[in-house]
C-alpha cells in the first residue's frame, strides 16, 4: 500500500505542474495575442494618418506652405510626453501618455474661433489683451507684430483658418498612434 501511495503522490505533482505550465502558456499566448491586435491596430492608425495627411498635402497645394518664420523651432513644446513609472507590485515598468495642458485648452479654443467667424467675429487666433488696461494697447499690438505671430500651441493653427478636414483627421490618428503605443509597451513589459 506504501507504492500505491507514493506514485499517486508524484502524478498529483505532475499534474500540478503540468496545470500550472497550461496556464503560464495560456496567459503569454493571450499576451501575444494582444500584443499583435494592438500592433495591427497601431499599424492602421498610422497608415490613415499618413493618408489623411497626403489629401491634405494635395487640398492645401502650394498655397499653404509653411515657412521656418512661422515655426518657432525654439518655442516649441510637446504637445504629448510620456512618463515611465515602475510598478511597485510587479516591478515592471509602466508607461503613460501625458496631454500637455496647452493641447487640453485647444478644444474649447477652437469652439470660441468658430463661434466667432460665425458672428462676423475677426476669427484672430491671438489672445485677446487684458479689457481693464487701454494704456499702451497700442504699443503691446505693435510689439507683438514685430515679434511676429506667437507661437501656438495647435500646429494646425499655422496653416490659417481653413485648414483641411484631413490634416485635422490626420493630427487625431497620429495622437491616437501614440496611445495605442504606450499600450503596446506596457503589454511588452509585462510579458516580459
């Protein structure tokens, strides 16, 4: 009765560890799988970015050229950055896709400049300046036409008021890309 119990001993570890390896496999295939769904979907957000953005290439022709006086290559900032934390529980490093706040302020921007080219408005992307203050108004207006046009937080404000749909269409899939990339690196590492 001793051998009859030492072997069943032994399958039952067998087994416990063929259990646990099925699921070890099961869960890494599972990571794979949505490794590659996320990397389709990165894949297709960027082919539609760059084909929003030769329409848009086309729409605006030669006409809407930017030049590097409009750029500010100095005063730029990103619009989007990514902070790396690593997981106190796993320790594995984890990524996340941070809005600048300037780029979170652009939408209810844009809602005031087509409210105002609606009612005749200027449409002037420039910030108003302060209403209590008519002392040196025309001074700061003729400072700041020398200094040239302030640098926007919406590279799509470069191109004027009519800019194509599908310039903005492509800013939206290339933002989308990068989240779905910070997707697939928090994927990879925990896979890892």
């Amino acid at each position: 009765m001793a051998e009859a119990g030492g072997p069943s001993a032994g399958d039952d570890d067998e087994t416990c560890l063929e259990e646990a390896l099925d699921v070890a496999l099961e869960s890494s295939v599972d990571a794979i799988e949505t490794t590659l769904q996320l990397r389709e979907h990165l894949n297709e957000l960027l082919e539609a970015g760059l084909i929003e953005l030769a329409r848009a290439r086309f729409a605006i022709g030669n006409r809407g050229a930017v030049s590097a006086l409009q750029l500010h290559l100095g005063d730029m900032k990103a619009s989007r950055t990514v902070l790396s934390q690593v997981d106190e529980r796993d320790r594995q490093p984890y990524f996340k896709l941070l809005v600048s706040a300037d780029d979170e302020a652009a939408p209810t921007n844009d809602k005031t400049d087509t409210a105002r080219r609606r009612h005749g408005g200027d449409g002037d992307d420039q910030a108003c300046p302060d209403e209590g203050s008519d002392k040196g108004s025309d001074e700061d207006e003729s400072a700041a036409t020398a200094a040239g046009p302030s640098p926007s937080g919406d590279p799509l404000k470069w191109f004027g008021v009519l800019v194509p749909a599908s310039l903005r269409r492509s800013q939206k899939c290339f933002a989308q890309a990068l989240e779905v990339l910070a997707d697939v690196a928090n994927e990879q590492t925990t896979r890892v």
